[in-house]
C-alpha cells in the first residue's frame, strides 16, 4: 500500500497522496452543471470506485493513469460501497436501499431494502457477509452477499450509527455509535451477529464519525469530530487508553503501520500522526476530506 486516497466532498475531486512524502495528485470528478460529492470511496483491482453524494453516481477511477474512466447511475445520495466478487454493493442514503452493480456488465442488477439512511457497509469476504449502519434508522442491517438478501436487522438504542467494521472472521461487528446532535459523548459497540446484541461497550469522545481497527494487536482509532480528538482504544479490554488532540473537524481515519491517517474536514487537511512518538504532519488538500481508502 503505498497510496491513500481521499473523497473530497466539497470540491468534486479525489486526492492521491503518496505514503512516503505526502505529495498529492489531484484527480478531478466535477461536472459542469452539477455537484457530484464524492463521499465513499473503495479499492477494486487497478481501480478505485467512488460514491458521490450530490449526482447519484459511482465514479470509477484508473490508478495507473489517474482519472476517472467511468461514471454510472446508481440511486439517490450514495453514500458508502464495498466491493464482493466482481459487484459493487452501494448505499443509498435517500432511498434507503442497497444497490448491487455489476462490475463486469456495468448494469444494476439488484436492490434490497434498508433501515433509514444507510451510512457504512462492510464485507467480510471471508464468508459474504455485510453489515450496514442505517444512520436515522438506530439499526444494522446484515446482509448475505451470496444469496444477495438481509437476513437480519440489530436494533440499537437512539446512537446515530456511522460506521461499521466486521471481524475477521464475519462473526462480530463493530460500531461506532456518534450520539449526533446529543450531549453525550459517543462509543464503540462490538455486536455479536448471531447473539443479534451487543456484547461490549467503550465510550469514546464527542460525535465520533468514523473509526479503523487493528486487529493483530487489538487497537481501535476513532476520530471524534465535535472535539477535533482521536480516541486509541484497547478492544481486548474495552478501554480507551489514550485520547490525541488533532484540532479541526477529524472525520475519515486510517491506520496503517505505525502511521494515522486523519481527515480534518474544517481544515481541508491530511495529518499524519505516528501512534508511537506522537510526532505529526500534514498537507492541505481539498475541501470537506471524507472517505478514505488505502491502494
């Protein structure tokens, strides 16, 4: 992995920064008349697909040659996609659906419904299953990528869901649960898919939005957007044992050897932090840095 690419939402482009030094490529996916607002963003063979807010579409980007090579119409608001097989999963957040396109033919072939505002998708490629954070509807969705169809729903408490991760293993899943607009702090909720509840609970920060986990050493990284904090959390135990102060709006966040990677949404910015000596840097990019993905 020696490139981490950015959805930068309020300026229709993405950006490829380089590891190693942090120098940006910009690739631009604007429209002449129209907002497109790349959103989510997911690796898929020398590609990258994109899923634009603002257009309704998914943009699928050359990684070798550094444009967008196609662009298709998918439903309204996509929000997040993740790639089983050779299929495109892809949520509709206006439509409350999961759009399942075909990669190959280049055509929708399916659509299953959801909770309210889907808003994160994870696959196990494991075993084909997906979870999906329905943002409005307090809810995840799983569902069985071999047969395309929901086989269950977990209902949460009133926690606005914005991002999910699956174990390794497909068994669990791990929430993060933002509190939005409540005046509490937010946590990080491990259900466990055939219990159907929750099995473990950390708190974390104010409006935690997104979060990477590190499943060799246990390690959870949330980025708590209304405190411009990253909380590191101890996922054996079920404890934050540190909190860093980034500033900003920190919202996408991925880790990758000893480095982070943070988005701060305000600042238009990349930071890079290193877990260990706590030492940082950081590029200005585009605006509104959102979904982030590492090639």
């Amino acid at each position: 992995m020696d490139y981490l690419y950015i959805c930068n939402t309020g300026s229709d482009s993405v950006s490829k920064v380089c590891l190693k030094d942090l120098k940006e490529i910009k690739i631009n996916i604007k429209r002449q008349n129209e907002l497109v607002g790349p959103h989510g963003i997911c690796p898929w063979k020398s590609y990258v697909i994109v899923a634009n807010n603002y257009n309704n579409t998914i943009s699928i980007l050359d990684i070798v040659e550094d444009k967008e090579v196609a662009n298709y119409y998918i439903g309204a608001h996509c929000n997040d996609l993740k790639v089983f097989k050779e299929y495109a999963y892809v949520l509709c957040g206006e439509s409350n659906t999961l759009v399942i396109f075909d990669l190959i033919s280049r055509k929708v072939i399916r659509e299953l419904p959801c909770g309210n505002m889907p808003h994160s998708i994870d696959i196990c490629k494991s075993n084909g299953i997906a979870a999906v954070a329905n943002m409005e509807g307090h809810e995840i969705s799983i569902i069985d990528c071999n047969k395309n169809e929901v086989i269950k729903t977990i209902s949460l408490l009133e926690t606005y869901p914005t991002k999910v991760i699956l174990s390794e293993d497909g068994e669990k899943v791990i929430v993060c649960e933002s509190n939005m607009g409540v005046d509490k702090n937010g946590r990080i909720n491990i259900l466990d898919i055939n219990k159907g509840k929750s099995i473990a609970i950390v708190e974390t920060g104010r409006c935690p939005v997104d979060m990477s986990v590190d499943f060799k050493r246990k390690l959870g990284f949330v980025s708590n957007f209304s405190e411009g904090t990253i909380s590191a959390l101890d996922l054996e135990h079920m404890q934050e044992i540190k909190k860093v102060y980034v500033g900003g709006t920190p919202r996408g966040i991925l880790q990758h050897k000893k480095f982070l990677y943070v988005g701060d949404n305000y600042n238009n910015m990349i930071i890079k932090y290193d877990i260990y000596n706590g030492n940082k840097n950081a590029i200005t990019i585009d605006k509104e840095p959102n979904g982030m993905a590492l090639v």
